[in-house]
C-alpha cells in the first residue's frame, strides 16, 4: 500500500481521535476551500447527495453510489476534498458522528483508488464521470463536450466544435478511465457520452469517422437530456436544501 493510500485509509478510519490535531483544518474552513474549487464542488455535491443515508445511519453498509462518491472526493485536485474529509470536526456531534459512519466504505474507497491509474482496471462509466468531474479542467471538457455533441448523440453529424471538445477531453488525466469504462445503468446525464466515447479509437481522428449503425449498438444507450441543467450548474446551487442542512450542521 502506498503511502498517500496509508493516508486515506488513517483519515477514513482513525476520524474521532486524530483529526482534533493543530495540522487538520477546521471543517467550515476545509468545506469552503472545496466549495471554491469547481472540480472539489462537484464532487463534495455528488457525496452530500449519495451518502447521505450512510452519514444519517440509515444504512450500516456502504453503499455503491457512495463508494463512488467518496473515491472522487478524495481524488480531488489540490487535495482540497480529502483535506475535507480529514478536517477537524472540533467536537461537533454531527461532524463527528457522520465521519464514524463514513468508516464502512474505507475498505472499498482505498481499493478503488488503487484502480484509478492503473491501465488495467476498468472502471464503471458513472465512476469515471465522477472522477473526471472531481478534477476542474476534466469537468469543464466534460461540460463543453455535452454542449456541443448533442448533434452527433442524435446521430447527425460530429461538428468541429464536438470533434474538438473530444480531443480537448481525451487530453484530460482523469478523463483517462472514460476511455474504456464499461455501463452499469447509473450514468444518467453523461452516459451517452460516456458510450460514445468507445466508438472513437484513441489513434484515429473523431473528424474521419461518421456515424453509423453501430451507435445503435452502444451499451450505453440512454440519451442525455438536453432540458436539464448540467452537473456543473447543480453543484453551483451550493444554497439547495441538502447543502444548507449538511453545511449549518458542519460549523462550528
């Protein structure tokens, strides 16, 4: 085990005793440095919303889209969601209570962060969405590439403008995994995306290629809508009910 994954298993399990210490940061300081960053924003919206049964104990296990939630919060840019995650609670209840429930998915978040650069591991596609998403610069390519492809998504024509925002994305590090993740029927607004994303050999230009049949035949078939407001644009509406409740009881 490597010594960053030391690191986040020690903050995933060892909260209530250590996480008092001068080196933690207070967590209504830690949460506003996530929440300034637009990758770390996304990602800490996604954990607020899919652990939120684990963190209210109304589950004892951890569950799949928390698992998710959790391996993009900590593979965050500039740290800022792990430094979230391991902040200290300084005696609030809640805090404190929320992050010893959080211990359930230690095991599994350490496990899935061992397979994000590996070249091996394939990832699922809503996975690899949520780590492109944690990072600031894959998210904006992963936005841009769902603003200008919705023509080839529909099978017309792949623009200059969507050929562009592919290759911009395909040069993202953490866009890496949605290069060969597979679907598990969970991928919502990016799994056409991510299901068109199979159909461009990484070694051949996206401008050669045109639509055919085999878009038919993706497995990712659910179309993204178009009439809903990007991830990107939820995670801003830091205001909403979830963040309001989560956050007030987080200071201190």
């Amino acid at each position: 085990m490597t010594l960053i994954h030391q690191n986040i298993a020690f903050g995933l399990s060892v909260f209530i005793c250590t996480l008092t210490s001068l080196a933690a940061e207070l967590c209504h300081v830690a949460r506003n440095k996530c929440v300034a960053r637009m990758g770390c924003s996304m990602a800490l919206h996604n954990y607020i919303t899919n652990c939120g049964p684990v963190i209210h104990g109304e589950t004892d296990i951890c569950t799949p889209d928390c698992r998710k939630a959790l391996i993009s919060l900590f593979s965050t840019d500039d740290k800022a969601g792990e430094m979230f995650m391991t902040c200290d609670c300084n005696g609030n209840q809640f805090c404190e209570e929320s992050k010893h429930r959080i211990e359930i998915c230690s095991n599994d978040v350490i496990q899935g962060l061992h397979s994000i650069d590996d070249d091996e591991t394939m990832l699922s596609c809503s996975l690899a969405s949520m780590i492109c998403e944690a990072d600031t610069r894959c998210c904006t390519a992963l936005d841009f590439y769902q603003l200008h492809c919705k023509k080839m998504w529909a099978g017309e024509k792949c623009t200059h403008r969507c050929n562009n925002s592919i290759q911009i994305l395909y040069g993202q590090h953490k866009a890496k995994k949605l290069r060969t993740c597979y679907c598990d029927g969970t991928e919502g607004l990016t799994a056409g995306s991510s299901g068109l994303l199979h159909i461009y050999p990484l070694d051949q230009p996206v401008h050669a290629l045109h639509y055919n049949s085999a878009l038919n035949d993706i497995q990712c078939q659910a179309s993204p809508d178009i009439t809903q407001p990007s991830k990107m644009a939820m995670a801003q509406q830091d205001r909403s009910p979830g963040y309001e409740f989560i956050f007030t009881k987080f200071e201190t």
